[in-house]
C-alpha cells in the first residue's frame, strides 16, 4: 500500500520575510541564553592584572604549580629555619611558628602533587 502524504509531510504555507526575520532572531537569542548557561566565559585570573609584575601563564598545569609551590615552600623553609636559628627567646619562637606553619603548607602541597591527575 502506498503512502498518501510525503515524509515528512510537506507544509504549502509561505513564511515571509518578517517571520523568518523573526524566527532568526528567536534562534539567535535562544542560543546566546543556552551558551550563557552552558559554556561560562572563565573569569579574568587576578595574575591577568597590568599591575602586576610577576605573571603565571595560562597554559601551566595544576601539576607545575603543586611542583613549584613545594619547592618554594621548602625553601622558604630553610630560610627562616638559618634566621631562627640566630635569634633567642620569644622572636626565635615566633620565628619556629612561621617555619612550622611553612613545613605544614609543605607538606600539603606535596600531598596535593602526589594525588594530581596528569594529563
């Protein structure tokens, strides 16, 4: 048996310009609000700043960073463990907190690079 009507059937209806104009513009807003929802713009990075002297590229991986904030940590470390080491009473102390406070963000850091995913 033969169909009767066309698939998918066919419309004799004619769309003028100010309604396919019209269709157009719906379209175009419903894609700029999908778009708007669904693919963010990322937020301008604080390190992005003119201002700045020191800037941090945008194509490093969370990898370098945890790598480079450890070895920074450790060496700050060091530092501040040959400053306390020079000085007595409550500044040395104040001084082995900071160093404290340092060997904990240390170790922090390098646990964050131990459960990092490369890619």
């Amino acid at each position: 048996m033969a169909k009767v009507t066309p698939n998918p059937p066919g419309t004799d209806e004619a769309v003028s310009r100010v309604q396919s104009a019209r269709k157009k513009e719906l379209d175009d807003a419903a894609t700029r609000a999908l778009d708007y929802y669904l693919k963010p713009k990322p937020q301008t990075e604080t390190s992005d700043n003119p201002n700045t002297i020191f800037r941090i590229a945008a194509d490093v991986d969370s990898e370098c960073l945890l790598a480079s904030l450890s070895e920074n940590l450790a060496s700050a470390n060091a530092m501040l463990g040959d400053l306390a080491s020079d000085l007595d009473g409550s500044r040395r102390r104040v001084a082995l907190g900071i160093q404290q406070v340092i060997e904990l963000s240390e170790l922090m850091a390098n646990r964050a690079l131990d459960i990092v995913e490369v890619r």
